[in-house]
C-alpha cells in the first residue's frame, strides 16, 4: 500500500481480528489499524496526513522512506577507450 511516497507495512492480527500497520522505511513509529482493507488504506492515508502535519508543527522536516536502491559511481575511464570498451569490461567483471 503506498501514498505520497511512503510505504505500510502491513500485518493480520489474529488476537484483534484486523489489519495492524506501519508506516515503512522510516524510523518515526507511526502505525494505523482497520478491519478491513478500505479501512486500512483511510486510515494509512490519514496517519501519513497526521505524521507530515506533526512534522511541521514541530518545525522538522518528515523521514523520507528508504528507497532500498543504492547508487554507485564507478570511474573506469582507462577501459573506456577504443572500440573494445565493452568486450575489456566484460572481461574484467
């Protein structure tokens, strides 16, 4: 489930009987409930709603949620010349 770039992370209770989540990828603790999943989604979209506005009350910016990409930069600029440039990296990796 995703709205406005965040991420739940979402569970079944069976000692409540409903849907229990968090709000992924950040490190605030910002959960939500719902017995079903229509209740669910309001109820995440309205605790990312309540997350960003208690973040400007408190005058600090709101956690992005973690992408799980990471992007490397290689410099291999001694391979890059020549024709062969992709066959000599080929080789190499």
């Amino acid at each position: 489930m995703n709205y406005k770039s965040y991420s739940a992370r979402i569970e079944y209770s069976d000692e409540d009987q409903c849907f229990i989540g968090h709000i992924a990828g950040i490190r605030d603790v910002v959960g939500f409930h719902g017995d079903s999943v229509k209740e669910l989604k309001a109820a995440f979209e309205e605790a990312v709603e309540d997350y960003v506005a208690t973040c400007e009350k408190l005058k600090r910016a709101p956690q992005r949620p973690y992408s799980g990409k990471v992007m490397l930069r290689i410099l291999i600029r001694q391979f890059m010349q020549g024709p062969q440039f992709g066959r000599r990296l080929k080789e190499k990796v």
